[in-house]
C-alpha cells in the first residue's frame, strides 16, 4: 500500500487532474498502423506516430516514393484497408 500520508492534499489534486487531463484531452483517435486519408481526398497514408498535442506522423507512398508528413488529427478521417 503506497504512504499516502507523504503526499499533501494539493500534490494529490494535481497528480490526479494531470493523469485525468491526458486520459480525456490528450487520448488521440488514431494508433500507430491505421489507416487514413485527408478529409478533402487524397492517397491512403499510414500513420507511424502520434504526439500529445492532437498530431501525426503519416506516410505514403506517391508512385515508388516513400512520402511523409504531419497532420492534425482533426483533418484526417480512417479508411478501410
């Protein structure tokens, strides 16, 4: 059982809105391996990454060329495989 007793009320307060802020406005839609395609059309990408700040990583390839680039979350929807 951890020593609760260590920690004052106002460390207690922060650990716990931390930890509550990142399960709810942090938790992205997407996972590494998906799918997606920019909502205005364009070539299926895979993301390879995703960031805290509602970011990915995605890449694609364009003919034999291996493209890659940033995109919000929010532009982005997933496609079927």
């Amino acid at each position: 059982m951890p020593n609760w007793h260590l920690f004052n009320n106002g460390t207690m307060l922060v650990v716990s809105f931390l930890l509550i802020f990142k399960l709810f406005f942090m938790a992205s839609k997407f996972t590494i391996g998906d799918l997606v395609q920019l909502k205005s059309d364009g070539p299926r990408m895979t993301i390879s990454n995703v960031f805290t700040n509602s970011y990915v990583h995605t890449v694609w390839f364009s003919g034999h060329e291996v493209k890659s680039g940033e995109f919000h979350s929010d532009v982005l929807k997933k496609v079927d495989e």
